[in-house]
C-alpha cells in the first residue's frame, strides 16, 4: 500500500508540471488582450479607452535614409513600431533611439517586423543625416527605417494619423514638441498599444506585445 501510494505522489509531481505548462502554452498568450485604439482615445492625457469599428493608421509617403521612397505599403501584413525623434535631440531622443536597439535585436530575424522612425527636423534631417544616425544606432538596413519629407505632412501624420504630440514651438529656435510614445501597430495597420519609448520596463512590455501579435496572426485571430 505505501509502495503504490509512493508510485501515485510520484506520478502527480512529474504529470502536473507538464499540465501546467501545456495549459499555459496553449491558452497562456490568448488571455493577454491588446487594445484596439481609436481617435477618440487621448493618450496624452491617460484617459479611458474606447473600443469601436477598428482605425486604420492613413496610408503615408516620405524618404528613407537611403535617398529613396518609402511607402507605407511596405508595411502592410507587418507587425511595427512608430517613433518620432529628431537627430540633434539631445534628451529623450537617445534614450527611445537606445530603447530601440533592444526592440530591434529581440526581432531581427522576424521578416514580418519593422521599426519605422519619423523625424520631426526635416529641413536639418534630410536622408544623409538620417542614414549616418542610423549606422550610429546599428540599425539593420530595411528592418529599422528612418524617414523625412516635409514638415508639415510628418507634423499631420503625427497628430491625425498616430495620435501623437509633433510640433515646432515657433518661438524657441531648433524647440520641437513630440512625443517619447511608441506605437505598436499590427497586420492590419491597427495602432495595438502606447509605450514609454524612456523606460525600459515599458519596452519590455512592448516586446512582449508584439510577440503575441505574432501569435494572433499564426492563429489567424
């Protein structure tokens, strides 16, 4: 009889772990829910979301830091991450552009993933400066872009488009307003989520993020 009860305990402490994990593997990710963010919704000011008929982030066209086109179109189907920087920021620019090196390492074998940085000093960053920024940053070509174009298309794409602070204070020379947000958007060129592109933890949470965007799409969710 002890023998038998021995060979059940044993049994239970080598089956529930792998019962545990299957469940977890199975159902774990599907239980962390991404918002669906909408204009409506005020990031800035940390109020409620509301959920309603998806948006879809305005299809957009500028330069990349090669001298060359880049539409949007190039990123239908993928998973990315939207920032807006400029290159002589000497605060939260480099920290969001250090934060990023990390995004980009966890992904960088995911040809379904992209960064995609918008400068909000165009007339200082043309496509030569932008591409010297970005060796400076190890971003791998095609995976990290970085785009200029004309002031005021980049400043509407960022208010109307991503729901984010860009802006010149005409009163304060080479003073620009934009925000340390990055943006998560998914597949469908929905925005999925708002992170601290300065604090680490909140990158972390990113990450994690657009790992489960991975997994809705495997699953066709």
């Amino acid at each position: 009889m002890k023998y038998s009860l021995r060979i059940g305990l044993l049994s239970l402490i080598i089956v529930v772990p792998i019962f545990v994990i299957a469940f977890f593997n199975l159902f774990g990710e599907n239980h962390h829910r991404l918002f669906i963010f909408q204009p409506i919704d005020s990031v800035e000011t940390k109020q409620g979301y509301h959920v309603t008929k998806a948006y879809t982030v305005p299809s957009f066209q500028l330069t990349n830091e090669e001298g060359k086109p880049f539409s949007s179109e190039r990123l239908k189907g993928k998973v990315y991450v939207a920032n807006f920087i400029f290159t002589r920021c000497e605060g939260q620019c480099k920290d969001m552009s250090n934060q990023l090196i990390r995004v980009q390492e966890a992904f960088k074998n995911k040809k379904e993933f992209s960064i995609v940085s918008f400068t909000v000093d165009p007339e200082h960053d043309t496509a030569s400066v932008l591409k010297e920024y970005a060796d400076a940053h190890q971003a791998i070509p095609g995976k990290w872009v970085f785009l200029t174009g004309k002031k005021e298309y980049i400043y509407n794409l960022g208010q109307t488009g991503f729901f984010v602070s860009t802006m010149e204070e005409k009163d304060k020379p080479l003073s620009f307003l934009h925000s340390e947000k990055f943006i998560l958007v998914d597949q469908r060129g929905w925005i999925r989520g708002f992170y601290d592109g300065t604090d680490q933890k909140e990158v972390d949470r990113l990450i994690t993020e657009i790992k489960v965007l991975e997994n809705i799409d495997k699953n066709g969710n």
